[in-house]
C-alpha cells in the first residue's frame, strides 16, 4: 500500500522544538518533490517548506524560515522538519504531501502553548 505516514507530533511550550518525521510505505519519496503543509483552526492550508527531488533545492515559507529545517534521507526514505523556536502560531495540523502524484500523509498535531 502506498502511503506516508507521519510522527512526531506533540504538546510543546514556546521556545521549544519538535522534529517531525515522514516515511514513505511503497512510495519512494528520494524520486518525488515533498512538502510539509500545515493547517490552523480557521486557516487555509499552506505550504510551510518544499524539498526538490534531484537537486534538492529548498523553499520555506517566510514565516518559519530560519527555525524550520526540512531534509531528506534516502536510505531511511523519510523526510523531515525539525522546528526550532516554536511559536503559538505554528500550532496547527502538519501534513506530509507529494504534489506529484497527490499523495497526503494522515497530519499530525503541533501545539504550542503553556
């Protein structure tokens, strides 16, 4: 079954650090572009960072961009985003996406509160 499946996830207070992870089952996420989204309560989904396939060239949202770190590693066929210096407003659910070919991880949740 193809599928990602995402951990990592959790309760954590401002300043702290999280590392989510997303594995691919069936899916071999070092030939595909991956992206982590994320979604708050009363928000749209958004594109928080994008890792290419070959290159590996990388894009953060402007938001996050020198806390969130995406990376890939081929051998484990997982990707990564480790986040740094949380704040209240990264709370949201974070979803592992392939755009091509649409393919979701299930979301895992980030709260950050005191």
């Amino acid at each position: 079954q193809v599928q990602l499946v995402e951990s990592g996830g959790g309760l954590v207070q401002p300043g702290g650090s999280l590392k989510l992870s997303c594995a691919g089952s069936g899916f071999p996420i070092n030939k595909y572009l991956m992206q982590w989204r994320r979604q708050a309560p009363g928000k749209e989904r958004e594109v928080v960072a994008s890792i290419s396939s070959a290159s590996g060239v990388i894009n953060y949202v402007p938001s996050v961009k020198g806390r969130f770190t995406i990376s890939r590693d081929n051998a484990e066929n997982t990707v990564y985003l480790e986040m740094k210096s949380l704040k209240s407003e990264d709370t949201a659910v974070y979803y592992c996406h392939a755009p091509t070919p649409n393919l979701w991880g299930q979301g895992t949740q980030v709260t950050v509160s005191s």
